[in-house]
C-alpha cells in the first residue's frame, strides 16, 4: 500500500485472485459433503429434493452446490462470497509481495507524471480531504466489465471511494493512446474526485445521444484539457458508435454542432467548481471551457445556416 503524497490516495496491489477464490470454494463444497455425512437431517432433506427434481425435471438436481458456487452458501443466497465487502477490505490489506509492489510504484509514477500538469495538479487539490480514495488493482473477469477501463465507486466502507484500476500497459501499437496510459488514470482521477463529492449522481442529461453519460462528458472533456496540458493536438471524441480523435479546430466545431454537449458544456460552466475554474485559465491551447464563446458562435452560425 502507497500513498500518494499527502493527499487523500492510496494505491494498493493486493487483490484475492481468482484461483484464491477457487480455492475457497472448493473448501466449501468439501465442507458441505463432509456435513452432509454427519447431518442426518439435512441428508434427508437433500434425498428428498433430489427425488422431486427428478420426478419434475428428470434429472436429480442438487441446488445447494451452485448455491456455494454462487454465493458461499448452501442455505441463504446470502452473503455472497467472497462479499464486495470482502474482497475491498483484502484489496487494501497491505501486501508485501512483487506483484503488489510492481502495481503500486506503477501507478505511483503515473500519478506523478500527472501531478506536474496544472489541471492534475487543480484536480489532486479539489479531492474532498474527509473522503479517502483507494485505486486498487482491477484484474480477471471484472475486466471486461467496465466502459472506460475502469470502475469508479463508493466502497463497502464508510467514506471510502475504490476505483478500480487495471495495471497499465503502454500499448504504442494501438492508434488511440496518445500517451502511456496516464491519461486514461487522470480520466479516472476525474470521475473519482467527483464521487467523493457525491456530484456524479446529477441526472441532468443523463441519457445523451452522443455519450452515454453527461459523468463521460465532463471526465472526457478533462482528458482532453490535459492531452493539451502536455502538447498533444488531437483530441478524443467519446461517442456511443465509436471514437475517434479530432483536431482542436474539429473539436470546436462538434462542439458547436450538437445541441446536447453545447448545453452540457454550458450547464458544467455554470455549476461545476472546477469547469468554472479551467474557465479563467490562459493555458491550455484546447480549453472548451474557456473558449465558450467561440464555441456558442460557431453553435449560432449554425442554427442561423439552417
Ligand atoms: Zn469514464
């Protein structure tokens, strides 16, 4: 486990893998045989549903098997094992092992690197100090889950926000990644910085035609604040169908084109606390936030061409 300077950010590289939770089950499948030879009265009541799913189905069914696969009990769908409880109190235990250790300077290093840009820094100081931010290694299954690489949440303990984060890798071959990955983390910096805030859960344009979330909006649009931040002249356009990377000038022109992110852009000037702040700023080249009037002539141009 790692802190990231002095702020309210924790790193961790533990995680119960998904052989530990194999294991686990096997234990207690083993246990559930073991009491079925010692419990009479449960042995007869699992005789019994076996008859009756073999005379209803035709084939002798025993359901509390997949109950413990499936939720760690033969008798209550509940608790899950492991619980999401469990498994965040196992992913922030400190672990001294390589693994943990490789994940954690990893993610470390990233955080520095975003540190140096003015909008990493403006994001890092705006963290709620009475919330703790756990960024806690996202692996397995769970990957293939989340839209945006990752999973931002409230954790199972009180004022802990996880997000869950898979190791990076700087995949130069793919055309999207304009950098090794730490924009990406900083995306995910944004969403996070926001639920210790309890922001995100404004149902102002939630459905958009253009993203699925007005949440992707505003951390996409930060993405692109800091791609400028460090010199970078194309820009990611999140959409349902696909994305793509546009210029500046591009960008500025979509902006200007769609009714629904000109007035999402217009409703985060107005009440969001950072969004209001990037506003004032000289820096970066690409700042939609500062440059709205730009954009709201562009948008006036185009209702006056149709
Ligand atoms: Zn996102």
């Amino acid at each position: 486990m790692r802190q990231f300077r002095q702020y309210p950010i924790y790193v961790s590289g533990n995680t119960l893998t998904e052989q530990e939770i194999k294991a686990e089950i096997e234990r207690r499948l083993k246990n559930y045989d073991n009491e079925l030879k010692t419990n009479p009265k449960l042995r007869a009541q699992v005789e019994k549903d076996l008859r009756e799913s073999k005379q209803k189905y035709g084939k002798a069914y025993d359901y509390r098997r997949d109950h413990i696969k499936e939720y760690g009990k033969y008798d209550s769908p509940e608790p899950a094992y492991p619980s999401d409880k469990d498994r965040y109190l196992e992913a922030i235990r400190p672990d001294k092992s390589p693994k943990a250790a490789q994940y954690e300077n990893k993610i470390i290093e990233q955080l520095e690197t975003i540190h140096k840009t003015e909008i990493g820094k403006l994001v890092f100081d705006s963290f709620n100090p009475k919330k703790q931010l756990w960024i806690t290694l996202l692996e397995g299954k769970e990957q293939s889950d989340c839209k945006c690489f990752a999973q931002v949440d409230e954790a199972p303990v009180k004022d802990h926000v996880q997000m869950k984060y898979p190791m990076p890798v700087a995949n130069s071959s793919s055309r999207w990644f304009r950098t090794k990955g730490e924009d990406i983390l900083f995306h995910e910096l944004v969403h996070a910085y926001r639920q210790t805030f309890g922001f995100n859960i404004v149902d102002w344009y939630q459905e958009q035609g253009e993203y699925i979330l007005v949440e992707e909006f505003v951390a996409t649009l930060f993405q692109n604040i800091y791609l400028s931040c460090i010199g970078e002249q194309q820009f990611y356009r999140y959409s349902k169908i696909q994305m793509r990377v546009l210029s500046k000038k591009d960008y500025y022109d979509y902006l200007g084109s769609n009714v629904e992110t000109f007035r999402t852009l217009k409703f985060f000037l107005e009440k969001e606390p950072l969004s209001i702040k990037v506003a004032r700023w000289a820096s970066p080249t690409f700042n939609p936030l500062r440059d709205y009037s730009i954009i709201k002539t562009i948008f006036y141009n185009n209702i006056r061409k149709k």
